[in-house]
C-alpha cells in the first residue's frame, strides 16, 4: 500500500512539475512575441515620423 502511495505522490509532484515547465515555456515565448511586436511598433513609429519631418 505505502509504495503504491509513494509511486503516485511521485508521480503527482512529477506532473506538477511539468506543468511548471510548460507554463515557464510559455511565458517565454509570449515575451519573445510582445518583444517582437514592440520592436516592430517602435520601427514604424521612427519610420512614420521621418517621413513627417
């Protein structure tokens, strides 16, 4: 009984800590993307007021 216990609690902390990771990767990438975004946002506003004067 008691290894089957330990086997699942082992188990559970292992799938807690995936998710973790999952969610750790995925607020990376949205970083990335927001970064991108801003960066492409700032070009354009460079861009547009060159082009203003």
């Amino acid at each position: 009984m008691y290894n089957d216990y330990a086997l699942a609690a082992e188990r559970a902390l292992e799938l807690r800590r995936e998710a973790g990771e999952a969610r750790l990767v995925h607020r990376l990438a949205s970083a990335r993307r927001w970064s991108r975004l801003a960066s492409w946002a700032q070009d354009h506003a460079a861009r547009a007021s060159r082009h203003l004067g």
